[in-house]
C-alpha cells in the first residue's frame, strides 16, 4: 500500500544532530566578549578544576578540627614540618592559638591572650633546629620549637611592632608596622639584636614596608639571589649581596606596580615570584621590562580581568586576601574577603597551565597546606579539610560559548 505523499507546503519533518563540546581545559575566560573567547574555555566555570585534559568537579570538604568555638574566626593557619613531625595551628579572631594536627576536638589552647588572629610567619632552620615564627604588628612574637611556644628572644626592637617576616640567605628580615624600616638578625639566628635599615629614601612614594621576600634572578650573568621589598603603595626595592653590612650589598634597582593585596599577597611558582595587586597578578619576572599599565597585558590572571576588578572594587581595604599554592595538585588559591556571609568565593588556578575557575559555596577565611593536604578555617571555628571524598555536585556549572552562544551544563 502507498503512503500518502506530502502535501506541497507541508513542513519538512525536523532533524535533530548532536554536536560535542570540548571540554573548558583552557579555563574561565571572561576577558572579551563572548564571540571572541577563545577555544577550550568557559565563559562560567564554578567549582570545577581544570586539568590538562579534563574538567573534574570540585571535591567535598569534611571538618577536621573543631571545638574552637562557634563564633572564634580562624584568621590563620601555620603549618610546621621538621623531619616526621608535622604541626598545624590554627589562630582564631578569640586570641588563641590551637593545635589543629590531628582530626577531632582540639584540646586547649596552646597560647591565650593574644590581640590580632592576622598572622604572618615562617619556619626557619638553624644549628639548633627548626622553629616556626609569627608576627602580627600587635602582640609580642613567639617561636615554636617542635614541641611548646615560646616567648621571641629578639632586642633592639618591640617584637609587637613587626608586622612581617622573612629568611633572606639564612638571615631572618622584618618589618617595622607603618614605617619604610626593615630590621635583620645575624645569620642563622631566630633571636639576638635586631639591625636596622632604613628605607626611606629608596621609595619616593613614601607609604610603609608592607612584605618582602627571596628571589632568585636568571641573569646573563648567572642566577643570583635578591632580597625583596615592597609597600603598600606598589613600589619594589631589589637588593643583591650578603646581607645590609657587607660590602657587596646593592640596590638593583626600584620598580612600580599596582598596590598590592595585603600583606599575604606574594606566591612562589616555579621559577617565579608573583604579586597579587588591584590590577591583577603580576609576575615580578616582568616587573623589570614593562611599566606599571603595561603590567597589566601579562598578568596571571588576564583571562579573568573583569572578574578580578568586581571583586577588588567591592572590597576596598579589606582584610583576608591571600594565595596559597598546593603543589599536589599544581593549584594556587587565591582566597577572596568576604563581604557577607552569603559571599563565599575563591578563584582557583592550575599553577602550570594557568587555567582559571572559581570556587563557592566554601566559608574559608584562611588557607593552608600540610603535607599533601589542604585545609581551610571557617568563620564558626573550624578547620575543614578541603577537596576530599567524592566530588561536590551541589554548586558546579559551567557554561561553554559554541558559535557565538553561550551553552550551560549543570
């Protein structure tokens, strides 16, 4: 029996073809618009971490530590590794300092009294061992030797008054809270008079010493390290040498970026050292060619500019930005101050492939890394242990431009 032919006009029957979107690898870009993004990216990518040849979901956080008190904020987390001991402290908004190594309840605190949970600190070796050291620029530092804290043992200046430390060619800097004065300790030493050396009249913008640290510079002349300081104004003072008395002590040269994010703002990556500023994050590898608007063409984090100029412009002087790298999974995080207890976000990048995305839905305050894990506190006291378990399904989106349109998978 014959089928009835088509009637003339009748709509042809619809065909439907399947088309595959290759997987964001590239990361989140929202740097042009949407028709000019290039391949392998997500114009949103939200709890998702970019590997080299796949997207995964962001896996779930489980409490760790707890019993510090629901409303005691952890500002900070300091992690200590010597041989097979590990440590890891946990500096909550309640003046204490808890130890949070292992899971369960924390006991009692392990120092009281203090005055600011904001914490800057590193671990230093000597001939007598290794010792962990914070500064906050309001209490007397202390020292932790592997086993109890204890009472800084450096002269010369009132420790409440260092606002930042670091360890330059076995010597230990520090900075004066609102000056342009940097003091250092004899070598291999955590204690003993502290020198003086003024800055002053290196930095024309006048400002204060805000942080600094060690770089290593690839020369034509060979590598060679310098002592790095910066204030909060986004100049940068470059010296080589021994050490302020020696001989061969030079300043390399003095440089303009954006004002800086805090004084956690500095991150080491491979070869590298970048500086998270307004303008975005600046490799200091670049600082020395280009001027400080032309900065902004080679930062990190130019795939997201205009996402990273929202969160800068809403959150002027804010406290709480850092970036911590997480070599396991060659992640750097960069954790965003929060503006309300609704506002939960990080952005997250793959250190080596520079792909972007963004994390929320994580009340984290501080961030830390301890042996392979990571952990974040909380704004109720806790400290959780962060991409463990399955992966978190709850928040993840992304949304993948395909000829002009923007297509959004849940």
């Amino acid at each position: 029996m014959r089928k009835p032919q088509r009637t003339k006009g009748q709509p042809k029957a619809r065909v439907n073809s399947a088309t595959t979107l290759p997987a964001p690898v590239k990361g989140w870009y929202v740097g042009d618009n949407i028709t000019a993004a290039p391949k392998g990216t997500a114009y949103i990518l939200d709890n998702c971490y970019c590997q080299y040849d796949y997207v995964r979901a962001r896996r779930g956080a489980l409490a760790w530590a707890t019993g510090m008190g629901s409303s005691a904020k952890v500002q900070t987390l300091m992690p200590y590794v010597a041989g097979t001991t590990q440590r890891l402290f946990a500096v909550t908004d309640g003046g204490k300092i808890y130890d949070a190594t292992a899971a369960g309840a924390v006991g009692a605190a392990a120092v009281t009294g203090l005055t600011s949970a904001r914490m800057q600190y590193i671990q230093f070796t000597t001939t007598g061992g290794q010792f962990l050291l914070w500064a906050n620029g309001a209490d007397a530092m202390q020292t932790y030797d592997g086993a109890a804290w204890a009472a800084s043992t450096i002269t010369g200046i009132g420790t409440s008054s260092i606002s930042n430390l670091w360890a330059f060619k076995s010597r230990i800097f520090m900075i004066e809270k609102n000056t342009l004065n940097s003091w250092y300790l004899a070598v291999d030493s955590i204690g003993g008079a502290a020198t003086k050396l003024s800055l002053g009249c290196v930095f024309r913008l006048g400002g204060s010493l805000l942080c600094g640290a060690t770089w290593a510079i690839n020369s034509t002349s060979g590598l060679y390290e310098t002592c790095v300081f910066i204030t909060d104004l986004g100049e940068i003072a470059f010296y080589d040498g021994d050490g302020p008395a020696a001989a061969n002590w030079t300043l390399k040269g003095t440089y303009k970026i954006g004002r800086p994010l805090g004084p956690n703002c500095l991150v080491k990556a491979g070869g590298d050292l970048a500086v998270m500023t307004e303008q975005g994050i600046i490799p200091l590898s670049k600082v020395m060619q280009l001027d400080e608007l032309a900065l902004q063409g080679v930062a990190v984090t130019k795939p997201i500019a205009p996402a990273w100029r929202n969160v800068v412009q809403q959150r002027p002087g804010y406290l709480g930005w850092s970036i911590t790298l997480w070599p396991r999974e060659t992640m750097a995080i960069v954790n965003i101050p929060q503006t309300s207890t609704s506002d939960k976000q990080q952005f997250i990048a793959n250190a080596e492939s520079g792909a972007w995305s963004r994390y929320t839905g994580w009340d984290a305050l501080s961030f830390a890394v301890l042996g392979d894990n990571l952990f974040y506190g909380t704004s109720d006291g806790r400290v959780m242990q962060a991409e463990t378990g399955g992966q978190d399904h709850r928040f993840h989106r992304c949304s993948v431009p395909f000829e002009g349109v923007s297509h959004e998978v849940r």
